[in-house]
C-alpha cells in the first residue's frame, strides 16, 4: 500500500493516512497485530491497536452529525429537532457538521482503540474522553492525538477541543461510575467494533452502559454504537439484549442513513447459517425518561453480582487497516489500576 509507512527507529510500528470529516489523519498501528487480524489470528485481547472499519463509520456519522438531519432517524422521544438550520446543514454536504463546535459537548469513548473516533471528534471541537482496558492501545492513541493536534489544533481557524484518555475495562462498576463523576457530564457515549460473538460478547458492555446510565452526570447521556456483523446478526442480538433491560429506549439507523459506503448488505460466516443481512449498522440508546429522573434509585435497583470479561477485545478478523506515523515516543504507565487516568491536551 503506498500510503503505509514504516519506521526504522520502531519496526514494529506502521502507519497509514487516513481522510476522515476533511482531515488527514496518520494512524498508529502495530505492524504484526495488523496483519495477524487479516489472518484472523489475533488475540481478542490485542485488538485495540487495530483500526476496524466501524470506527471509519462511527467518525464520519458523528463527525457530520448524520442522526440529527437524517430523514428517518427521528428523536427518541418524538419532539422536533431544535437544533438551528446552520448548524445540522454547513455550506456544503462535504463540510462537517458545526454541530460539536457550536457548545461544549463531552464525550465518553468504549474502547477506543486507535483513538480515530476520539481525534475526529476532538478537531471538530469535542471534548472526548478516550477509554480503553488495553494500556497499548490507550498508549496508541495519545500517539495519534498528539500527531493529530500538532497538525489541527493550532492557528486562528481551529476548532480543536481536548481529550483526556482513560484505562477502563468493561465491568468495573467503581471504575465507571468514578469516570463519569470525574469527567462528566456527558451528552454522548459512543463506541465502535465492540462486540464479536462469544469471544467479545454484549453483557459486559451492557453493564457498563448501565452503570454510566445510573450515574446523574451519565444519565442524560445518548449513546451511539457502530457495529458490523461478523459471525451473526449481533446488532439484532445486542438491542434485544438493552430492550429487554427496560432501562433505555434502542433503535437502529436506516441503512439509507449510513454513509454510502456502509451502506451494504453481507453474508454471516460459515458457521452461521448463510443469510444477507445489514452487514454495518449504528445504534442509539437513550436512558428512559422514568429511569433517567432518578438515578440514584435505579443504582439500588441493580444487581450487585459483578460482571464477568474485560472488555479489552475487539473483533478479530477484518480490518480497516488504518493508521499513521508518531510524533512523540512518549510511553504511557501501564498500571494495573482500572482507573488510569491521562490528560493529553
């Protein structure tokens, strides 16, 4: 590939430039995980420092705000869109939205990964938290958001927000709930690639959607996951999971509201049964009005049993293959403590 570089002073590192929302971002990657995923032979636990495509998806669909003016993607609760027409519709459908630029809107980021979805948000004037229970790859994206920031966050036309960046494994209620008090509140939790079949399943990250939805700096919080299905109808399986929860209202995006080239249909893997189905697909979740009022009910309420799983992995095969050259060989401390905290900008 030609826009892929190498390193001679880190041979395990490669990256490649990526065009996201108007920007040219160069993502890091770990050269053997790369390619050990086009393999499908890399650990579910080492696939945060892995670009997956959903995290393209998930950038361009926040980065222009696509659930906001998208016929078909009506709000939850029914009431009319009040954002002002400048905002959900800039000079041109090229430009990103001046949605996230218009006020301060934070930011909380499952598995991060990479870091693409944080850094686009942040250059079009978020402030992000980026979270992920792998230390590489938290280490990874502070990488990319420092090269992205030296390019973007300067001059008089900027519109670079922040990131903070987070250690945070899946099912660590103490962990998540500190998180959202430390750094909330938060309009939007969002999160790509998270799940593949029983290798990376839903429960672990449905416990910590729940624990971010009883927390009042959480509650209020809309979330926003992209996912492609790989083994199964996972997405399907994912919202009956939340539904059947009673705690958020779910819905998906119409395919016609994806960007164009998400928007397909494929096939499950040869050991599911052979079907077409929605092959890419966002989901919103907002917390109900009746749980949402009172959230310090609704943490008595919940099940004291722990959740089982880390919530580090991301799917194994298939990637998007993106990534970009360092700028910085800073490392990150690689504590065992859940609740590592980073400021980067």
């Amino acid at each position: 590939m030609d826009n892929v570089c190498h390193f001679v002073s880190e041979p395990d590192m490669e990256a490649e430039c990526i065009s996201v929302c108007g920007f040219d971002f160069f993502m890091l990657r770990r050269r053997r995980d790369y390619f050990a995923a086009v393999a499908g032979d890399l650990d579910i636990q080492a696939t945060g420092v892995v670009l997956w495509e959903c995290s393209l998806l998930l950038a361009e669909y926040m980065g222009y705000a696509l659930w906001i003016h998208g016929g078909k993607t009506e709000l939850a609760d029914g009431d009319a869109d009040i954002h002002p027409w400048w905002m959900t519709h800039p000079p041109a459908p090229v430009v990103p939205s001046r949605f996230w630029s218009s006020k301060g809107h934070r930011v909380l980021e499952l598995g991060g990964g990479s870091g693409l979805v944080s850094v686009t948000l942040a250059c079009l004037g978020a402030s992000v938290v980026c979270s992920d229970g792998d230390p590489a790859a938290v280490m990874t994206a502070k990488r990319n958001c420092h090269a992205a920031k030296s390019r973007y966050g300067h001059g008089a036309r900027t519109t670079w927000g922040s990131v903070d960046f987070q250690q945070l494994r899946w099912g660590d209620k103490a962990a998540v709930r500190q998180l959202v008090r430390e750094h909330g509140p938060f309009g939007f939790v969002v999160g790509s690639d998270l799940l593949y079949g029983d290798s990376s399943p839903a429960g672990p990250l449905l416990e910590t959607l729940a624990a971010i939805a009883t927390e009042p700096e959480g509650s209020g919080a809309e979330v926003i996951l992209a996912m492609k299905n790989r083994c199964r109808d996972e997405a399907y399986a994912f919202c009956s999971l939340a539904r059947e929860r009673g705690l958020w209202s779910v819905r998906t995006v119409s395919q016609d509201d994806l960007p164009g080239q998400f928007s397909m249909t494929g096939q499950t893997s040869d050991d599911c049964p052979a079907q077409d189905i929605q092959a890419y697909h966002v989901i919103h979740m907002t917390v109900l009005k009746a749980h949402g009022q009172n959230g310090a009910k609704l943490q008595k309420e919940e099940k004291a049993a722990p959740c089982s799983g880390t919530g580090e992995g991301r799917p194994a095969p298939q990637t998007a293959g993106l990534t970009s050259p360092t700028t910085s060989g800073e490392a990150l401390s690689t504590s065992e403590d859940s609740g590592k905290r980073l400021r980067l900008c």
